[in-house]
C-alpha cells in the first residue's frame, strides 16, 4: 500500500489480518474432520496430507489472529477486503490438500483408486515421473490446478480438473464436496456464526458477501438459523437421493453397492443443494442415465436457488404463501418455467442436425403427440440443464459441447442471471437484474412527466421515492454493468487461446459458467486448457462470488490503501 495511508496501515491491517486469519483457522478445522475421512477409508497418505496442510493452515491463521487480536471491529471498507481476501486466502490453502495427496502418493498407489471394471478404454495416461497413470489425482501434483480445483469448489463453481473423478481418493472427492457445501453458504458467514461477535463488524462482514436480508435482527442469529436449515435440507436431499438411486432402473445405478450409493448420495446431496455442482460420478449427473435422479434432483437444486429468509418464513409459518408472495421466489419460478419451454423449443428444432447432443432412448414408457423418442429426450434434458443452469448448480446430464450455439447462447442466459439474491446462487441475480429492468422503464417514464411531479417506484411490495430509486438502479446497474464487462473481456481472451476447434458460443458459454460460478462445460475445461485461460478463470471464479464491488475494494487497498 502506498505512503500516504502510512499513518493508518498498522490498524487497518490488524483487522484484516486478524479476521482473514480467523478464516483460515476455521478452514483448518474443516482439514482436521477430513483427516477423520481419510482414517475412515484407510487412505493414510491423503490423512498425512490433510493433517500437513491443516497444520500448516492453523499455524499461519493462529498467528496472524494472536496477533492482531486487539485490533478493532472492521468497518464496511475492511469488511470487503476482508472478504475479497478470504476467499483469496482460503482458496489458497485449500488447494494444500489435493497438492500435498497427490505428491505423497506414488502412481503406483494412484492405481488403486481407478474403480475396478471401470471403463477406461478412453481414459488418457498422465505421466507422473517416469511412469504414468489413469487417476487424475496426478493432476493436482501441478499447483495451478490444485488452486483451480479449490477455488472452484470454494466459490461453488463447480469447473474441475479431476477429469475422472472416481479415480480420486474418498478423502478428496469428500474435501471437494466438502468445501462447497461449506463455501456455498460462505465461510465468512460460517465464521461470524461460531465467533459470535455481535455488532456493527459481523453485519460488514455479512453484507461483504453480498447477503443483504436478514432473518432475525442479530446477523450471529441469522447465520445460525441459516445453517440450520442447511444441514436439515442436506440430510432430507441424502435420503430422497439415495432412495432415487437405488430405485433407477439403470445399468449403472444397479450396479452400484449400499455404501457406494450412499457416498454418492452424500456428495451429490452437499453439493446440489449448496448449488456447487462437483460430482463424484465420472460424467457428472449423465452417468446414471437416469429420468428419476434428474427429476429427484430438480427440487434440490431449486431449493439452493431460494433466498433462506424465505425458507424460514415457510417453515416457520407452514405456508407456502411466502413463495408467491416474494419478488425473486415468484420471478425464479416464472423464468424456470418460460426457459425450460424455450430452452426445449430450441433444442426439438435442432435434433435433426445435431448428433449426441441428447439422451439416447425415451424415458416415457407411452407415446406423446408430435415427439418422438428423440424430442422427448431433449426436453428432457433441456428441463434438466435450463434448471441446474440458472440455479447455479452446473449438474450435467447431456454433452452440451455438442448442442448448436443458439442453444448454448440461451444457457449462457441462466448463468448470467442466476437465482434469488440471499440464496447459494452465483451470477447477476434476479433482484438486481428486476431493479436494472423497473430503473429503465421508470427512467423512461420520468421524460413524459412534468418536473414538479411526485416520482415513485415500485420494487416488490416496496414503494420507493425518487432517491431510494435512483440509489438503487445506480447500485445495481453498476454491478450488472461491471459483470457484463468482465464476461465481454474474458470471454474475447477465451477465444482466442482455447483452440480452433471451440466457437465463440463456447468461450462465452464457458466463461460464463465460471463467473455465474455454475460449473457446466462446452468442453474448454481441463487439465489441457491453457494456463493463461485457467489463472483468468481463477479471477473469474473469484470476482463471480463476490460480485466484482469486494475485489474491486481489495485491489484498490493493495496500490493505494483505504484511506479515501
């Protein structure tokens, strides 16, 4: 930071290094519970790993926390730079145990995680020194991915390096799971819920998240309440998984043991509901071939997408009034309906020129007029993508690589937009894209009106006078403006180094994905992709979570300090 904050630089950087530091404490915390994971499944190398990297975690945050401990409580400019270096911070560490696993295990021992009978005919060996092997923990030995791998799960992007995820160890496909389900309800809002720090400097800290409602007055309640309907949910999403699981028909589903379906449950469970999308199946949710984990799955990931003050309503009043009657649950459910239905009119009208786009059989056992087995198989899959697009999960059933652009560009749709604000969703949301939509149209009217007019607006059950309304178009406007920006700029550079064989429509698909910090692929995503285009998809994940104003505030403090 520059000289002329010098007089401030001590305070200012106590409190951050205090509370970034008390984030890294808990994320040691959560490496400890892993190593129990890794104990449980035998794997001593990845709980050697896991107790090294917590270690090291605690001690860093231990000291930076001791001592700056009597620093102040942060304000609003130390509560975004505090957040934008968290998630920085924490994505950082986080990476130490896929890194320091894949070093500790020698590709021999690699071997043994690639499931038995496994398909591997088009698996591609990864040298690792002078041997090589078709787990794709090797690909974590490199420092790049392993950050990708944990900012991705961190942010709930969903993005991944591991190409084969059951080649993975049980502790590190539960670390990636693990951190998502942790990250989609924020690890800054984890922390003030344990620290009970009551005050103006756990509300800075919330609202640096970009979490605006609260449910009941005290933010330390609020967090707590959150969390509570978080691990309630998870273990009702594990139950109807598994009971969908063992209930498909599918060749993969039958195969599957009692222990394996309910890892799989779990995972899947944790991180469709916290809508972070990493999987622990080698093609995603498109492994199972299967209509009834898709359907199971839709409430899931819905639910994710929903803000949690509403949750909180409805179950504590036990109506379902509250859906209708809030602004973005109403909206979120209006635009999931007209996407599915366009989504699907796009896809029926290029079956006939597109080849493994869809699923290969019906899954209705009776006919319906005017759709074959191919057009119901793609509704189907439009249902299903539409969905876990704009509620951010990123859950994939159909190679959408192979879908015509038009569709894609329609995607790139619900990935910009995403869901309920207050909600795990990434992207614009639908709060700030209905305030954009109202502060046009109002501008526009303002024109017609004499200039002694009363000017108000409406947005939701709220009137708002002429500077609530221009205050609030502006907020919005700018954020939507900037993220717009981001995705332009990043998706030109994506385009350029990603290869002759990926359109433009696939850049922005994928650059989109990982801002919206969704995790569906056109296929750029990969060990392979290039380093310039994978470090820019770190900042993409990074500013997505955040909504740009945090980073923007953190980078302003490192070159000129905070100081107005």
């Amino acid at each position: 930071m520059s000289g002329r904050s010098a007089g401030r630089l001590p305070a200012d950087l106590g409190i951050i290094a205090r509370d970034v530091g008390s984030l890294v404490l808990m994320e040691a915390g959560l490496m400890t519970v892993s190593v129990v994971v890794a104990l449980g499944f035998g794997e001593l190398r990845a709980a050697l790993a896991f107790l090294t990297a917590g270690g090291a975690t605690a001690l860093i945050g231990g000291l930076a926390n001791r001592r700056f401990d009597d620093a102040p409580e942060p304000k609003a400019k130390h509560g975004m730079v505090i957040a934008a270096g968290g998630w920085l911070t924490v994505a950082l560490f986080g990476a130490l145990p896929l890194f320091l696993t894949a070093w500790l295990t020698p590709p021999a021992a690699m071997e043994a995680f690639v499931p038995a009978g496994a398909d591997t005919a088009s698996w591609e060996p990864i040298a690792v020194g002078g041997s090589t092997t078709l787990s794709s923990l090797a690909y974590f030995r490199d420092p790049l991915h392993a950050v990708f791998e944990s900012m991705s799960g961190w942010t709930g992007s969903g993005l991944t390096m591991a190409v084969h995820e059951p080649s993975l160890p049980r502790a590190i496909q539960w670390w990636r799971s693990f951190i998502q389900w942790v990250g989609g309800v924020g690890v800054i809002v984890l922390t003030v819920s344990i620290l009970s720090r009551p005050g103006s400097g756990s509300y800075a800290l919330y609202r640096s998240e970009a979490r605006e409602e609260k449910i009941h007055p005290s933010v330390v309640s609020t967090v707590r309440t959150v969390w509570k309907l978080v691990v309630g949910y998870t273990l009702l999403s594990v139950a109807v998984l598994f009971a969908a699981i063992r209930a498909s028909e599918s060749a993969y589903a039958e195969s599957l043991s009692l222990g394996e379906t309910a890892w799989q449950a779990l995972n899947h469970a944790m991180t469709g509901l916290t809508t972070g999308g990493f999987s622990v199946t080698d093609n995603s949710i498109a492994t199972y071939g299967s209509p009834l984990v898709e359907t199971a799955l839709l409430p899931i990931m819905v639910l994710g997408a929903i803000a949690f003050p509403v949750h909180y309503v409805v179950l504590r009043d036990r109506s379902l009034r509250e859906l209708a009657g809030d602004l973005q649950t109403r909206w979120l459910f209006l635009l999931l309906a007209a996407g599915v239905a366009v989504l699907s009119a796009q896809n029926l009208a290029s079956v006939s020129v597109t080849s493994g786009a869809f699923a290969t059989e019906s899954f209705l056992s009776f006919s319906v007029p005017l759709l074959d087995g191919a057009g119901l198989d793609a509704v189907r899959d439009s249902t299903f993508q539409w969905i876990s697009a704009m509620t951010a999960t990123g859950f994939q059933s159909a190679p959408i690589g192979n879908w015509v652009a038009g569709a894609k560009v329609l995607v790139v749709v619900a990935m910009v937009l995403g869901g309920a604000a207050g909600s795990t969703v990434g992207g614009i949301k639908i709060v700030r894209a209905y305030t954009v939509a109202r502060g046009i149209a109002w501008q526009f009217s303002r024109v017609f009106l004499p200039k002694n007019a009363v000017v108000t607006a409406r947005i939701g059950d709220r009137t708002l006078d002429r500077e609530t309304m221009e205050r609030e178009f502006g907020e919005a406007a700018i954020v939507t403006l900037l993220w717009l920006v981001a995705l332009a700029a990043s998706s030109l550079v994506l385009v350029n180094v990603a290869g002759p064989e990926f359109t433009y429509a696939d850049a922005l698909f994928e650059v989109a994905s990982a801002q919206g910090n969704v995790g569906l692929s056109s296929g750029i995503t990969g060990p392979s992709m290039s380093p310039l285009a994978e470090a820019m998809f770190l900042f993409n994940m990074w500013i997505g979570r955040l909504e740009i104003i945090p980073v923007l505030v953190f980078l302003r403090a490192g070159i000129w300090g905070l100081n107005p």
